[in-house]
C-alpha cells in the first residue's frame, strides 16, 4: 500500500496538545494522528458499513445531518 502525505492547517494550541497526548502515549504527532484516524474510520464504518474504495458513499442514509432549529 503507498503511504500518501498531507498537510493539515492546526491551531498552534491544539498542535501542542496533540503533541502532549502522543508523548504520553508513546508516540511521535504523526504517528498519533494515523491512531486517531484509524479509529474514526473504524466507528464510521462500524455506524454505517465497510467502505468501499471507488463507490460512492449514499449520504442520505449514511450522514447524520444536523438537526434544524
């Protein structure tokens, strides 16, 4: 499997956080990001399905839309 880069935009606070909870665990940002991103595709797919890659996903029944005021 090809591992992909990306970028992301985070607040200097929150980056620094994030840095405490992964020295905590044992692990460098990066790595404690990949943990986090792991388990919420796991709770997605365990809420709504596997994903298929190159299907889409039916967002009518598969996103929770935020409720109207």
């Amino acid at each position: 499997m090809a591992v992909k880069s990306v970028s992301i935009r985070i607040e200097e606070e929150m980056l620094q956080k994030i840095a405490c909870v992964a020295d905590y665990e044992g692990r460098s940002v990066n790595s404690h990001i990949l943990v986090l991103v792991r388990d919420s595709v796991k709770k997605f797919e365990e809420d709504n399905g596997k994903i298929t890659i190159g299907q889409p996903i039916d967002r009518d029944e598969n996103v929770k839309r935020a409720a109207k005021k």
